[in-house]
C-alpha cells in the first residue's frame, strides 16, 4: 500500500517532529525501505521508556501536550495542587508554613482614593467616603500614613476649595481629619495645623455675618503676626516669629486667606476689617514672592482710593446738610444723659414749690 501512494505521508507525532535525530523528513519517504526504516524508528521511540520521549528543554513540548488541570498524578492527588503545594516555602522539610498577615484595605485603596479625590467632578463623593472611614474608626495609626496620603492629594489644587460646590465636603472632611490628630505621624502636626489655616479658616471667611468675618480676619492676622515686619519699630509688643525654615508654606496659606478676604471688600461692614487686614501684611511684604507684593500693594492703593472716597462722601453729606440735620446731629452727640439727670436734680429742688410744677417734678424725679 505504501507503493501505490508514495506522495502519503505517515502520522508523527509533534514531540517526535521536534527532536532533530528521530527520523529525517527532508530525507525522502518515497521508497518502501524509507518508510520502513521510519516506521521501525518510531516502533522503537514508541517501545522505548517515557523518560525516552521527554525533549531536552525538559518536559512538555507545547500547550497541547500540557496534562489538564483535573489530570491526577501516580499519587491521586491533581499535579496543579501537587505543584503548587511543593512549591511553598518549607513544604515537606518539616518546617511549619507561617501564613501571611491580612491586607490592611485603607493601605490598598489608598492610591486609588489619592487620584480620584484629586478630580473636582469625583471630589464630593471620594470626600463622603474618606468621612465614613473616619468615623466608623477604620482609619487606625497603623495606616493613618496613607490616610494622610489621600488627605494630601486632595489639596493638591489649592484654591479648589473655593468652590460653592466643593466648601462643605472639604469642611467636613478635613476637620474629621484635624481633630483626630492623634492618630497620625507625630510628624504630621504641623501639617494638620497648616490645613487647620488653609481649609477650615479660609472657608470660615466665605460668610455674610460680619461678626463670623471679623473674627477669621482676626485669627489671620494673629497668624500675619507671626513672620517679621519689614521695619523693626512697626513691630507689636512681644512679638513672636515663626522659624524662618517654617515660613514658606505659611507664607502661602496666609496670602490665600488674605485674597478671600479681599474679595468681601464690596461689602461695606467688611471695608474696615479688610483695611486694618491689608495694613498689617503691608507691613511684612517682604516675607513674599515679587508677584505677591505686586498683588498687595494693588491691594493697598485700592483701600486707600476707597478709604478718600468714603471721607469725601461724609463731608460732602455734612456740607449739604440743612439747618435741622445739623441740630440732629448735634443732639445726637450730646451727652443726653448728663443733661437728664441734671435737670431731674434742678426738679428734686423744686419739690416744695407745691402745685402743679411740685406734682410733674416729683413724677419725673421717681
């Protein structure tokens, strides 16, 4: 039969086509006694022992020749689980196997939570769940590191926490933060103290009570009080500064607050908070950049130009006023409570007139 179709050619198999030495195909199988001899070779590989068929790059040819997962060794035991069971460390040399300590889920989600709490459109919702984590006690002092990590990508854009949209979310989530100090670094303070400034004074600053908005204008000033004034006779008494290495992130968050405030300075209850504001970092420009004392002697000449128009308003009323708003104010200024108690005293005298003039006297006198 071999003769009558010499063009077909025998079934091999792959393991065999890749070893070099096993039968050599270019060789020609057209005659009988080729096949033959072939036929006899692969008889023989096929009679030989099954450590004569493993290639030499040691074991399974391709994928095909893989044995299945479920494939159960000479042990009963299926060889995915045998291997990988002799693959653990101490495995059969009597050792016992230490298990791995559990993965702490803030320290795995933490980079996730960093890069989307830095997105504005995410903000509000990562925010929320930072906030849940906090107060359910999640966050411990063995990951409050890479809770910081998360806190930290948030105000990677500064002003962002300008935002209508955005204020409560940050309020809410940073002071959680600050007044869980203890659960961070020790070396975390002066990081929380900055956010203290940063985010919950500057947010304390976007209000329409003027009460609220001159007491944060006047905790920023008492931080403006600590870096040095340009003249050493402007200096308060027992002024005291800020290491000179700690003041450039302070320098920062001030100027930021003081721009808020600025920003109130169409109202008229929040002129005068923002002039005495605006005097006291006049003062100490030096401690920033070129392009923030540009921006605060801007600051300067507009309260000036407005504080002159003001005065020049009052005294043009004043000038303009009529003979009766004259008196009015006149009696406005008046000690009217001198001039009461003076003439009750004059009436006390005149109680022993009798009359009419004795009865109203002794009426006003009690």
């Amino acid at each position: 039969m071999a003769s009558a179709n010499p063009s077909k050619r025998t079934w091999v198999p792959r393991v065999l086509k890749k070893r070099p030495n096993a039968f050599n195909v270019a060789a020609g199988l057209s005659s009988d006694n080729a096949l033959g001899s072939s036929c006899e070779k692969l008889e023989g590989a096929a009679a030989a022992p099954a450590t004569a068929m493993v290639p030499e790059w040691g074991g399974q040819a391709d994928l095909d020749d893989l044995p299945a997962d479920d494939e159960e060794d000479a042990c009963g035991e299926p060889s995915s689980k045998r291997a990988r069971t002799d693959a653990m460390p101490g495995a059969g040399s009597g050792k016992a196997v230490v298990a791995k300590e559990p993965k702490d889920e803030i320290i795995e989600a933490a980079p996730r939570l960093a890069t989307h709490i830095a997105t504005a459109s995410k903000f509000n919702k990562v925010a929320a769940m930072a906030y849940s984590l906090l107060e359910s006690g999640q966050v411990t002092r063995k990951n409050a590191h890479a809770f910081l990590m998360v806190l930290e990508a948030g105000l990677g854009e500064p002003k962002q926490l300008r935002r209508k949209e955005l204020r409560v979310a940050y309020r809410r989530l940073y002071t959680a933060a600050c007044d869980r100090e203890d659960l961070f670094p020790p070396s975390a303070a002066q990081t929380l103290q900055l956010w203290r400034v940063h985010v919950l004074l500057q947010l304390d600053l976007y209000t329409d009570d003027n009460f609220q908005f001159s007491r944060a204008a006047r905790q920023v000033r008492e931080w403006l009080e600590k870096l040095p004034c340009i003249y050493p006779a402007l200096e308060p008494a027992n002024a005291k500064h800020m290491p000179e290495g700690d003041r450039q992130p302070w320098v920062e968050v001030i100027f930021d607050c003081i721009e808020v405030a600025v920003m109130h300075y169409k109202h008229l209850w929040a002129k005068t908070t923002v002039d005495i504001l605006i005097r006291a970092v006049v003062d100490r420009r030096q401690n920033f950049s070129q392009v923030q004392q540009a921006t605060i002697q801007e600051w300067n000449a507009m309260c000036k130009g407005q504080k002159i128009q003001r005065q020049q308003e009052h005294a043009r009323n004043v000038k303009d006023q009529t003979a009766y708003e004259k008196k009015e104010a006149e009696w406005n200024s008046s000690d009217i409570k001198k001039t009461q108690n003076s003439w009750a005293k004059d009436a006390k005298n005149a109680v022993n007139l009798g009359g009419l003039d004795a009865w109203a006297a002794k009426q006003i006198s009690n």
